[in-house]
C-alpha cells in the first residue's frame, strides 16, 4: 500500500490558497450579479429622456404663459392709465348750479337784453327753477359709443406762470376717433398709423368758452381741427358713458336717460315744469371703455384715414343706443372681436360725481 503524507506546513498553505481563491470567486461573482445590463441601461435612459422632455414642455408651456400675460398687460397699460385719468377728472366734474327765476314761459333774465320779455325793465317773475352756467354734456358719437363734455378744476392755463394753480377751471372733453397720426406724429417717424384713438380736450381757462349761453360751441367735435384735441390712448375703439341713478334707486338705468345721451342744457318747454336734466349733472356715470391689442391693429391696418377696419365697424354698427340693451351689446361687441381673434379688454367702472345735488324736482 502506498501512502502520500503532507506536512502540516503544506498542508496550511493548501488551505490558505483554497481560502484565496474562493474568495476570489465570491467577490467576483458578487459584483457580476450588481452590474447593469445593456438592457438596462437603454431602459434607463429612455426614461431619463422622457423626463427631461416633459420638463422642458412644461417650462416652455409656462413661460409662454408669462410672456403672453405680461405682453397683454404691456399692451393695455396705456388704456389701463387713461381710463383711470377719465374716471378721475369725471368724478370731479362741477355744475355750480343755483335757484334763479323764471318767467311763465321758462325764461330767465338776460341782463344784455335791452327789450323783451327777459330784459330787466319787462322780465316778471313766476317761479323758482335750477340755473347753472356751466354745461354737462354726454352725446351719441357715431357708432363709437358716446363723448362726453364737462367742466373740472383741472388748473391748466395757457400762462405757464400760471399754470397748475390751484382752482382754476377748465373745459374737458373725452371721445373716440379714427384716422391717422400726422397732426401729433413725431417727425422722425414717417409712416403714418391709422388707429382708433381715444382723444381729450382741455380747454385752458383763459380760452374758456363754456360760458357760451345757450351754446354748445366750447365742445371740441370728433375730428376736428387739429390741435382742439390730441391722443390719450390708442386702439381705444369704443367709450360707453351712461348716466343713471345707483343701482338700487333705479333698476333699470332708464330714470334719467334710456339712450345714454344727457345735456344739462336741453332747451326748456314754454310751459310747465324744468326738464330732469337742467342744470344738474347725474349723480353717477358708469363708464365703459373697449380696447384691443396693438397686433391686431396692426392685422387690421387699413392705410386710410376714413375706411375704418370692416370688422370692428361691422361690431359697433348700431350698438349702445339703448341703455336697456347694455350687457346685450356689450356681449356682441365681445363675441365679434373673439371669432375675429381679436384681443380685447374691457375697462368698466361706476363714478360718483361728487359735485352732483341731484334732484327729481
């Protein structure tokens, strides 16, 4: 029989280089098993590429978002600030209206007279009415909506010494209008821009002519002479003012004026009582103001002075005429610019005149 004996010496480096290379194996095998496969790998991948793709749609989607809402709010600043500049010189429009006599044919003395039933020597008096010098006016302006007149301590004088001193009274007019810019466009801008525009007119006090008895002359008309007005806003395409009582003392809004039109200077019948609106002003005028966006002027730009854009003429045609039919207008006009793709704001506020001594009597 033959046998084979190993030293222990031999024996243990044996077992130590068994020990070494089954360690060996197991952390190889061991990190075989945690690794990616190719597979894997694509999978991973994909799915890192989707994320960032609906990432960057939503972040382009939200800065689309804020561009269009800030480009909107650019758009309509300018009309945002006149609007807020009629609201503000329209509550404080003034009438200064007093207690004088009249005749029994509603006349009033007329110290200038020298003969007639209203000079000094032949005026008889038969009874008390309001009277007031100054002139409220609010009339139909082609299919614009409406203008408006009034007189407002503004301070503006053609003396530049005295200027913006306090109290001094002036004429104010507001109204919309459409043609071109060459009587205010800057010289270094050549092309000239056809919009509709919303236009004011102030009369210094030394020009005052509100005083006119009887007279509507003071009122600048919508293009008129160049220079009795000038631009506040652009692409303004409609200003609706309606005269009425509040709300809750009249319902419908028709007490004072069922088609938005009031003059404080209506001419008085022969006989019985002094029209509503003589010689006061309404105590609230809810006010209305339509603008679009400067791109879709452009779009609509007809290069002339007298042909208005078809579309926005056609939506106005015959609108605000009725103060019964408010709302109703106001949503055709609206529905009109949307199914043109015209951008539009709407500016609607409720001025308390605060001069106004309303009476029914």
């Amino acid at each position: 029989m033959y046998c084979h004996f190993s030293s222990p010496n031999k024996a243990a480096s044996d077992n130590r280089n068994h020990r070494s290379t089954s360690g060996f194996c197991f952390v190889s095998c061991r990190e075989n098993n945690n690794a990616f496969t190719l597979v894997e790998v694509l999978v991973g991948c994909a799915v890192l590429v989707l994320l960032l793709v609906m990432l960057m749609t939503m972040t382009n989607h939200t800065t689309a978002i804020v561009r269009t809402a800030s480009s909107r709010v650019d758009a309509f600043q300018t009309a945002r600030m006149a609007f807020d500049t009629i609201t503000r010189r329209l509550s404080q429009a003034t009438m200064n209206t007093y207690w004088d006599y009249y005749n029994s044919t509603n006349q009033r003395r007329d110290p200038s007279a020298t003969s007639g039933p209203t000079s000094s020597g032949s005026f008889v008096p038969a009874t008390y009415g309001r009277a007031s010098d100054l002139h409220f006016l609010i009339q139909a302006n082609s299919h614009l909506g409406q203008s408006v007149y009034f007189a407002a301590p503004e301070a503006r004088s053609a003396d530049t010494k005295k200027d913006q001193t306090q109290g001094l009274l002036n004429a104010i007019g507001y109204f919309v209008q459409y043609g071109g810019d060459d009587a205010f466009r800057p010289g270094l801008i050549a092309k000239p821009r056809y919009r509709y525009r919303l236009m004011q007119a102030i009369q210094p006090t030394e020009n005052f002519q509100i005083y006119s008895s009887g007279s509507s002359s003071w009122v600048p008309a919508p293009n008129g002479a160049a220079g009795s007005a000038w631009p506040v806003a652009d692409n303004v395409i409609a200003l609706i003012a309606w005269p009425r009582l509040s709300a809750i003392e009249d319902v419908s809004g028709t007490s004072i004026s069922a088609n938005y039109q009031y003059d404080s200077r209506t001419t008085p019948p022969t006989s019985g009582k002094l029209p509503i609106q003589y010689a006061q002003m309404p105590p609230d005028v809810q006010v209305t103001m339509v603008v679009i966006d400067e791109s879709s002027a452009v779009r609509m730009d007809t290069a002339s002075g007298t042909t208005e854009p078809k579309v926005i003429s056609d939506a106005l045609t015959g609108l605000f005429a009725d103060v019964t039919k408010y709302q109703q207008d106001l949503d055709a006009l609206t529905g009109a610019l949307s199914r043109a793709h015209i951008n539009y704001e709407v500016f609607s506020s409720m001025v308390s005149l605060r001069e106004s001594k309303w009476s029914s009597q």
